[in-house]
C-alpha cells in the first residue's frame, strides 16, 4: 500500500526504513553487516573508475560472501537456518546487477546490446535510492532482483508503471499457488521424509521404486523453495512492480516483468539449459548477464561457462558438493548442447517416448546410490569420493 499511495521520496524512506527494522528482527545486530556492505558499495561506486567498476563491486560482495559462508560452516553446519549468509546472496546478484549497469551507463550508446541500453545507470544514484533500491523489502529477502532502472521506474511512476492496473487477480492467482505448494510439502514430507533416503526403506527397495521416492522427495525438497519465491513473487506483484505492461494477445496486463521462478518449466525440463532459466530465473539472469557475459569477454566461451559454474557454486555455500556438482553441470550443460542440435534436427527425437526416457535419464544421473548415511546438505558427498 506504501509503494502504491506514497509519493516517491517517501516511499523509499519508508520502505527502506520497514525493512531495515524487520532484518533487525529477524538478523539481530549483523543487520549493521547489511548496512556497511551497501555503505563500502557505494563508496566504490564514488572513487573507483566507471569502466572498472563492474569488477571492483562484484569482487567486493563476493568478498563479503566469504565471511559469511565461513560463519555458516562454522556456527550451522548441515542445517538451513535463516542466517545473515541469506541476505548477503540476495544482495551479491543486486549489487552485482547495479555494478554492471552503472559501467555499461559510461559506455556510448552504440557500442550498447539492447539489454545494455534497457538497463543502463546513466548518472549514479542518490545515497537514498541506493539504499531504497537494495533494501526494498519485496526483493531484498528472497528475491527476485530486479534490475535499478526498473525499481527507479517503479517508484517515479515511468514507463509502464504510470498507470498500474488492479493486482489483486495476478497476487491472489499466486498466493494460490503458494498454497498448493504448502500443501504439497506437509503431504508428501508425511509420507516420505527427507530421512527416506539413507534409511533401510530406501537402500532395500528396488531400483524403479528408489527412482519413484527419489522423484517424490525431490519434488519435496523443490516445493520448500516454490513457497519461499512464490511468496516474494506475490509479494511485487500485489505491489504492482512486477507490472510488465499489456499483453498484445489477450488484451490482458502482464505480471512477469520479473519472477522467481518458473515451476513448470523446472519440472518438466528435458534440457539443463531450460532448467537454469526457468530454477531461480533471478539468479539465471544475474548469472548471465553481470558473470557469463561480463568472463566471455575476457575468456573463450568454455572457460567463461566454467567460470560462471564456478561463481555459482561459492555463491551457494562452500560445502564440498556445491563445486563437485556445479563442476559436473558445466559438463552436462555442454553435452545436452550436442544432444539438443540433435533433438532439433531429427523429428523422432521430439516425440513423447523419447522426451520421457530422457527425462527420466537426466533424473538418474542423480539418483539412489549418491546418498549417504548422514541427514546433511553434503548429502552423498563422502560415498561419491570413495567411489
């Protein structure tokens, strides 16, 4: 209702001041560690060179990130509770975005790509819009990171958000889903916890029915993080800043200018490709456009997907099995290109048969004979090094 009634300046003031006053609650004092990144951030944006800025803060939150992980490994080892490791991720991929697009606003205009010229910060920002910016309570906590000029579009009342339709359908549609997703979780967690996997129910049952409880728990484990997006989503829709203008086919406003994530498009991926934009689409598009972008132009393009594999994986945690598997998805992102030039040329490739076995091929590639006898996130580490 803030974004919605309030005229600009206050809204920012507000809004920034809401969700520095919740972060207290919820991170106690390390929300002063929140304050003093944004804080060295935008001294950098002042004293370090536009055109080398963009590496300057995105070493520097990945930087912070260390200290945090570190703090994680040490004080919650194997457990996934809400730390200020959390906030610092959501704030590495907005401050990396804002980095990147401050130094392509020095760049001439011609020498711009079209998502260069959309996003652009031509002129750095007042203290209080980039604090406004990555404090904003709809994306500062889960996501999805939106890019500066959006929020700055958002909050002016420009462009599409001049005149922001009703939200109400588009935010109870996704509550609703927030609900099934709920839903879903408390069901199947009854029936087959995550503990399934390294007790004697699993390692005795056959291999159809270890696929079968390794799909259920997985989609179980993938339902926690729909509730949490979903949530956030519901969150900017009802706010109006995901407002994407009219859509030219069925007349009807648009609420996809930014999402967390695509749950159809997760769950019925053939190709590691379209599971990367559709997982944490936030995080595919911080990914792509301020790491795999920004490397390839600097590398060929292998070492840049290595590197961008790579970020991911210490941008997640340094638990051992993040690096192992983001290391063997690079791997698999560069086969399934092969296997889909194929996919594209011959026809029966794109039939159903063809498109479930290798569905359920890419879920082998994970399945039973990785888990462990311990209930951590390392899951299955040890018992893949042995072998």
């Amino acid at each position: 209702l803030l974004m919605i009634r309030r005229p600009p300046r206050s809204t920012q003031g507000v809004s920034s001041a809401a969700s520095d006053v919740y972060k207290r609650q919820v991170y106690g004092f390390n929300v002063v560690l929140i304050l003093g990144e944004l804080a060295v951030a935008y001294l950098l944006l002042i004293f370090v060179p536009r055109k080398y800025i963009g590496w300057a803060l995105s070493g520097w939150v990945l930087f912070s990130l260390i200290f945090t992980h570190l703090e994680r490994l040490i004080n919650d080892y194997g457990n996934w509770h809400l730390g200020i490791a959390t906030s610092f991720m959501v704030q590495c991929q907005h401050l990396g975005n804002f980095a990147w697009d401050y130094c392509d606003g020095g760049l001439p205009e011609e020498k711009r790509n079209p998502d260069q010229k959309k996003y652009a910060i031509e002129k750095l920002p007042t203290l209080l819009e980039f604090f406004s910016a990555a404090l904003c309570p709809s994306q500062s906590y889960a996501g999805p990171s939106c890019n500066f000029m959006d929020y700055k579009n958002f909050i002016y009342r420009l462009g599409d958000f001049a005149d922001v339709p009703s939200t109400i359908w588009a935010a109870m549609t996704r509550f609703c889903a927030v609900m099934f997703w709920v839903s879903f979780y408390v069901l199947t967690n009854a029936l087959f916890p995550l503990s399934t996997l390294y007790s004697p129910r699993f390692t005795e049952a056959s291999i159809i029915m270890k696929q079968f409880y390794f799909l259920i728990i997985a989609a179980e484990v993938r339902g926690r993080y729909y509730v949490c997006w979903l949530l956030s989503d519901t969150s900017i829709i009802a706010a109006g800043q995901s407002y994407n203008g009219i859509d030219p086919v069925t007349k009807k406003p648009r609420f996809d200018r930014f999402y967390s994530s695509e749950i159809l498009g997760v769950e019925f991926s053939v190709f590691s490709h379209a599971l990367n934009e559709t997982w944490n689409h936030g995080g595919h598009l911080w990914l792509k456009r301020s790491v795999y972008f920004r490397l390839s132009s600097v590398l060929n393009r292998e070492l840049a997907l290595y590197g961008t594999y790579a970020v991911s994986a210490f941008w997640h945690g340094f638990y051992p099995m993040y690096f192992i598997s983001f290391f063997f998805y690079a791997i698999t992102t560069e086969n399934h290109k092969e296997i889909y030039k194929l996919y594209a040329k011959y026809s029966f490739l794109r039939t159903w048969p063809f498109r479930i076995f290798l569905y359920f091929y890419t879920c082998l590639l994970y399945t039973s004979d990785a888990a462990d006898d311990t209930p951590c996130v390392d899951l299955g580490g040890r018992r893949i090094i042995n072998k």
